[in-house]
C-alpha cells in the first residue's frame, strides 16, 4: 500500500518494532500488516473475512484512453450481434466471419479484462429447468388418403451422416419421410429396419407392398414378408 494514500484517507500508520509489523489504524478498525517470508508486508485477507474488490476505474487505471475506447467499441459490437459468448465471438472475429469488423482479438481481451464477461451473454446459461409435460396429439389420417394408397411402395437407402449410417424411407404419392439409426449395417439390421417402417404403416391400416431398394439390401431378398423388393441400379428410382 502506498504510505501517501493511507494518509489521504485519514488512516493511522505506526510500525510495530517489537511484533515487526505496520500498523494501519482506520475509522473503524485497525489491519495489521505482518512480516512475510519473502521480506515484504503485507496482511491476509481470508484470515480477517476481508473482501477486495476490483472496480472499473482500477482495472482501466492501466489502458490508455485509446485502448479503453477500442474495449468499449468491442462491447457495442458483442451487444449489436446478439450477445453471444466470448468464445463465440473470439471466433467470429479470428475466422473474418464478419464484414467490416474493426474489433480485434486484442480488444476483446481488454474489454473482457476491464469490464468483465457481457452479462446479457451470461443470461440464460442456467441449469436446466424442469420442461413442460408432454401432452401428445395424434391427427386422424383423412379417410380419402386412406381410401386411395391402402397400398404403398416405398423408396429406402442408407444415408451416412459423419460417418453415422440411418436408414431414410419415402413414401410415394403420401410422402412420409422417416429416418432411423442404424447402429451397423448389417443385414440383420436393415431387416429390422425395414421391417420397423413396415409397422409404422400397417398401424395407419395402409400396406407396404413394394421397398425400391439398392444392391445393397440383396441379403434381405425374401426375408421382408409379403414385401416385394425392387432392385435397381443407381439413379434407376
């Protein structure tokens, strides 16, 4: 502490010879502070329940006018985009996501550094709350549909998403799409696939006859009930 700024504030200052310590005496209390190992003096803080707060002023004390201008512009930028985090933004700005951007990683360190993290940004990264409880609707399945595809043919294919294989079905002239995990493709599992989807049809009272397949689906020749599975070359469905 500065001797000049603890005079300023109307504290006491007397050194202690015999417990080799200064002596700090305040309107209210009075802080020791002790003789430390590395030859400095200084007082513990969590020994006395005593918290120091940095505010903006001290925090900017050490930027020059220019540079707290450039954190300020960075924090208008971070509120005009939407408040996204600073790790977000940090990367916005790295990548040239955004045209015209004059904020620079070096702005939003001191912006960070002075002001702290942008609150709006903090705001609603919470722990999850508890949802709504699902209230299921089913919509009944207009019996003119019905009435004209009782019988349906359906085009299926593996689709790999990042290298994650699911099986996506279409259904002619109703077009109902459905997608399905495949955890292998094996035959085994295109067959409960396939047959999964076969189910989901029959519950509506419509009747899968025929599945536009690839070469791929070959193993399940005659193993998909009363469906009849069409082999095609590529681009042939």
């Amino acid at each position: 502490l500065s001797f000049a700024k603890i005079r300023a504030a109307g504290c006491g200052i007397v050194y202690n010879q015999d417990r080799d310590a200064f002596i700090v005496k305040g309107p209210t209390k009075t802080i020791n502070f002790d003789r430390l190992p590395s030859g400095l003096y200084g007082h513990r803080v969590q020994a006395a329940g005593v918290c120091l707060i940095d505010t903006v002023d001290s925090l900017a004390a050490g930027y020059t006018p220019r540079q707290l201008a450039t954190a300020k512009s960075a924090c208008r930028a971070m509120s005009m985009m939407g408040s996204p985090s600073t790790n977000t933004f940090c990367h916005m700005v790295r990548n040239n996501l955004v045209n015209n951007c004059p904020v620079t990683m070096k702005s939003i360190c001191m912006a960070n550094d002075v002001f702290g993290p942008d609150v709006a940004s903090l705001q609603g990264k919470m722990t999850r709350r508890r949802p709504d409880r699902v209230d299921p609707a089913f919509v009944d399945v207009p019996p003119e549909i019905l009435a004209r595809n009782l019988d349906v043919t359906v085009v299926a294919d593996l689709m790999f998403v990042n290298g994650l294989p699911f099986l996506v079905t279409v259904s002619r002239n109703i077009t109902l799409i459905t997608v399905s995990y495949m955890p292998s493709h094996t035959a085994a599992n295109l067959r409960k696939g396939l047959m999964q989807v076969v189910t989901v049809y029959r519950r509506l009272g419509l009747t899968v006859t025929t599945a536009m397949v690839d070469g791929q689906f070959d193993p399940l020749r005659g193993t998909i009930g009363t469906v009849d599975l069409n082999f095609t070359s590529a681009a042939e469905h």
